[in-house]
C-alpha cells in the first residue's frame, strides 16, 4: 500500500476529521480527549502532522481549556509532542515502541486466552459468536473501520472473562502505538478475511475449551501481526522517528 492510499482518504483539514462529541460518554474534557484519541489512533491525525488547537475549538465548538487539557493527556499517553515555540504534533511512531506494545499484548493475552478456556460460559460463548458474526458482515462489506471496532471488542471480552478488572486497562495502553501502526496493515488486499480467519479460529478453541489451543491459536495470531507490522518502518519511513 502506498502512502497516498492513506493521505487521498482523509481531510487535509485537521479539524474537519473529528468525530461528532456526541459519538462519546463522559464530561466535556473526557469526551475531547476521547474524539482527540480516536483520530490519532485511526490516523485521521497522521504520525508527524501538526495539531492546530483553534481549529478544534471551532469544530467542536469548546474553549481553549478542555482542549489544552486533552493535549496534556494525549502526551501523557505518548501520542503528542507538544515542542516549545514549534507547536503541538501528533507523535510519530517507534517500531522499538511496536514491538514492546506487541511483546506485553501477546504476554497478557495469551495467558489470558489459556485461563479463559478452562472457565468459559455458554453465555460468554453466544457473546464471542455474535461478535464474530458480525465480524464476518463486516469483512464482506469491506467496512475496516466498523471491523476494527468489533476486533478491539473480541480481544477486551477475552480479557474481561479472566475476572481481572486491570488487565483491560495494562493491554489497551500497551497497545496504543500498535493500533496505530495497524492501521497501515489492514487495507491489504485479504488482511481483513486472514485477521477474521485468526479469529475464528480462537473461538474454536474457546469452545472446545482447550487451554493450550487456545494459547496457540491466539499466540499466533499476535505473532503474524508483528510480521506485518515489522516492514512498515521501511515502507512508511515518513510516519516513524529518524533512528539515526
């Protein structure tokens, strides 16, 4: 994929790629910081450009403070640079940042996965086959966005069927900079019907309640995003930061 298959398909106003505030929960400074998130993590806002705070202001129709305040977050998160005297930049992408994203998921979920096949309900199991469901409309449909939502949903239902309330919340920082990076992967030609084809294939083994099936079965399907993950820095040298 080239770098213009991402450029052509977003606004080269910044501004005029966030999501409507009412697509999201919580007081005003949460829910700038949620729409902020979103287009940083979808790439709306790519790796490297700046981000203009009066032109947010104008969109979502907020003051300067809730904005300031969600910047102060998102570099918290490492997903801004604020650069005195130069502005605020949407943070570029590290592949050493990738890969321990990558290496703390796998760890997390594949223990997860193992543990959960061992206590899984039939309920829990209806919701995994639901999702999975709808996964598969999605992929047909070519919807990436709305399949990679329901991907995100499938893995934190796993982590939530350990019992443990923090796993959720180690995993979803861990993986900031990866679902970023993603988003680079998933418009390949068949990317979509392989990570659902991964998928189903984790259910099964929930469903025969195999531990180490399961362990497998997710174990792979972390490892070959890794694989498609690794070229990106040589394919997309614009999004990543100078190594040199």
């Amino acid at each position: 994929m080239l770098q213009s298959d991402i450029v052509l398909s977003q606004d080269q106003n910044g501004a005029a790629r966030l999501l409507p505030m009412d697509r999201f929960s919580g007081a005003l400074g949460s829910k700038v910081y949620q729409c902020l998130k979103q287009a940083i993590l979808t790439l709306s806002y790519r790796p490297g450009e700046i981000i203009r705070k009066p032109e947010i202001c104008e969109k979502l129709g907020v003051s300067r403070s809730p904005v300031a305040d969600a910047v102060a977050r998102l570099a918290a998160d490492g997903l801004v640079e604020v650069v005195p005297q130069a502005g605020t930049f949407v943070a570029r992408l590290s592949m050493t940042d990738i890969r321990e994203g990558a290496f703390i998921r796998h760890a997390i979920e594949v223990s997860a996965a193992e543990l959960v096949a061992t206590t899984i309900t039939d309920e829990q199991l209806r919701e995994l086959r639901r999702n999975l469901m709808l996964q598969g409309s999605l992929e047909a449909d070519g919807d990436r966005a709305e399949f990679m939502s329901l991907d995100g949903q499938m893995h934190d239902m796993i982590l939530s069927f350990t019992g443990f309330p923090r796993l959720h919340l180690v995993s979803q920082t861990a993986w900031l900079n990866v679902q970023r990076a993603r988003q680079l992967i998933l418009p390949v030609p068949g990317r979509l019907r392989t990570t659902l084809d991964e998928h189903r294939q984790i259910l099964a083994s929930l469903e025969a309640r195999d531990p180490q099936a399961a362990r497998a079965a997710i174990g792979h399907h972390l490892s070959q995003l890794l694989v498609q993950l690794h070229p990106l820095e040589r394919t997309h040298p614009e999004f990543f930061q100078n190594q040199g």
